[in-house]
C-alpha cells in the first residue's frame, strides 16, 4: 500500500476458521515457506487478541503445520495442536468447507468484474477478490441469534456496520484529487477534479466506510473516502468513448453524505447538552 512498487507477489494464503462462530481469517503469503506461514499465525493471533480473543488450540493439516518451527511456535504460546491423518482431510472438514467457500465466492467476485470492466481488471488481483470475500462471510452470515460470525467470534451484542459500505468488487471509483481533501491548495483550473480507481475491498486499518482504491496508473492502493462508486459499471462505455456518462450526477449525489433536519436537530441538541 505504501512506498516503491514491487516485482514480489502474493502466492498463497492460511485460512484460520474458528469451529464455534466459523469466523474466518486469512493471511495472506509471499511464499509457502515457514517463515511465512508463522508470519501468518502471527497476525493471526495478533487480530483476535486486539479484540480480546485467546487462541488456545488448532486443528491443522500435516505438511507444513507439522514442522518442528510451527510446533515450537505453539508450544511456546502455551497452545495445543492435533492433526488429520494423512490423506483424511475430511477430519478438518469445518476449514476445507470454508476455503471452498472462499474459493468460489472470491472467483465469482472477481470474474464478475473481468466480464464488466475486461479492460482493467485481471486476475492478479485475486488476493483482494479472496480478502472481500472473508469480509463480506464474516459481516453478512447472520446466526440464528441475529449475529453475525464477526460479532459472535468478538462477543459483540450487536452489529454496526452499515450496508451502504458495501460495494461490487472491481468497480470503477472516481477519487477527488488530494489538494482538494486537504484544503491546502485547489488545482488548476483546467486540471480534472478527480481521478479514476478501482474499487479492491475495505481497509482494515480504517473505518468501516474506508475504501482501498487501486490506481490503475501507478498500481498504488490507497484508503480513500471522498469518493463516487459506480456498482453497475455503468460509466465503463463512456469511459471507453470519452464520453460523460448520462447518469454522472446522480452517481455523485446518491454516493455523497446527506444531512437530513433531523440529524441536525439531534447536532444542536447534543452541543447545548454539553454546553450546559
């Protein structure tokens, strides 16, 4: 996300399923060594702990979770470890269950936008595909307790999010240029007001209603908000033809914040509670 692009890629990834809740996480991996995946364990138990989850045992496949490394790692966090007999993967049938779900609804993302926008998407970006889709598993799998997999894996009475974050992986966004986010200085007058990205997922390090935006001139992705969604692709054939789409200002106007008299009203009363 940050500093000089680089030839390295994404290789593979651990899925982590918890067997109560059937939260999921994935780390993603530059190789399949062991250093990376107890890189992944690392993150793994860094993100549950940050929500005052303990992981005190796994149930892992041989091969690599079986090396001396990965089992001293376990060890040393006072954790237990048992293992599927060779060739009896269906031992741990709760992961290999999830990691087709995140297979297929990761490639459904991401061939939905290869089909509607073939001229930018690829499917090198099949990591952000397989992110986006833990995301939406974790958010959008209601119990029936009306929680979700995240809440109930957090003990979280309840959800927060807001369905209008979520958005059609791959599709175009146009992104106000930074000079007019910070305030500092406009733009010239001639130079265009925003830019164009594409839509890879939600960060994990911001708000809920924070996008990660790649840009498919420099291949940078940034968490933006000040932004314009386009879900339908429907400003893909004018883009093509150097066209303004028909259907540009209500894009911007059902994409931007209102503030409605009521929340304004709530506003004022809130300020003259706290001033008294």
């Amino acid at each position: 996300m940050t500093g000089f692009l680089t030839n390295m890629r994404i290789w593979g990834a651990t899925v982590f399923v918890d067997h109560v809740t059937d939260y999921v996480y994935v780390a993603l991996m530059r190789d399949l060594t062991l250093d990376e995946t107890l890189l992944a364990k690392t993150s793994f138990e860094r993100h549950a702990n940050d929500g005052g989850v303990q992981i005190k045992a796994y149930r892992a496949d041989n091969g690599r979770f079986a090396d001396q490394g990965f089992r001293d790692s376990v060890n040393e966090c006072h954790q237990t470890i048992t293992y599927c007999a060779v060739g009896a993967h269906h031992q741990n049938g709760i992961v290999e269950r999830r990691i087709k779900e995140l297979t297929l609804i990761g490639r459904t993302l991401l061939l939905h936008a290869v089909r509607h926008w073939p001229g930018y998407i690829t499917t090198m970006l099949w990591p952000f595909a397989l992110k986006e889709a833990v995301y939406c598993m974790n958010k959008l799998s209601i119990n029936s307790d009306g929680r979700s997999n995240e809440a109930r894996f957090f003990g979280i009475d309840g959800d927060t999010f807001d369905k209008s974050m979520f958005h059609v992986f791959g599709s175009p966004t146009f992104v106000l240029e930074a000079k007019l986010q910070s305030g500092v200085a406009g733009v010239p007058k001639w130079d265009p007001r925003s830019r164009l990205g594409i839509y890879v997922g939600h960060s994990p390090s911001h708000a809920g209603s924070v996008a990660l935006v790649l840009n498919p001139k420099t291949g940078h992705v940034s968490p933006q908000y000040h932004v314009v969604h386009n879900d339908n692709f429907t400003t893909v054939p004018y883009m093509n033809e150097h066209q303004i789409p028909p259907n540009w200002s209500d894009l911007v106007a059902n994409s931007r914040e209102l503030v409605i008299e009521v929340q304004l009203n709530l506003a004022k009363t809130w300020i003259l509670l706290h001033w008294q």
